[in-house]
C-alpha cells in the first residue's frame, strides 16, 4: 500500500512538474491539488 501511494505521488508530482507551470502560484496550485488527491486516496 505504501509503494503505491509513493508511485501515485511520483507520478502526480510528475505530471505537475511536466505541466508547464510558470509561476511559482501556479506550482503552488498544482502542489495543493496534489496533496487533496493524495488524502482522497489515503481515506479510501
């Protein structure tokens, strides 16, 4: 369960890196929707 949720993360974190993001608001917005993404999976 925990290799997963790293692997989800990576992957997530990946994607939002990949995302072209330009500002530093912007990565922090992809950042906060990582982590509710990542407690929706945590709780299930």
């Amino acid at each position: 369960m925990k290799r997963s949720v790293a692997l989800l993360l990576l992957a997530m974190f990946s994607l939002a890196t990949l995302s072209a993001c330009n500002t530093m608001e912007g990565l922090g917005k992809d950042v906060k929707k990582l982590g509710q993404k990542v407690e929706e999976k945590a709780s299930n």
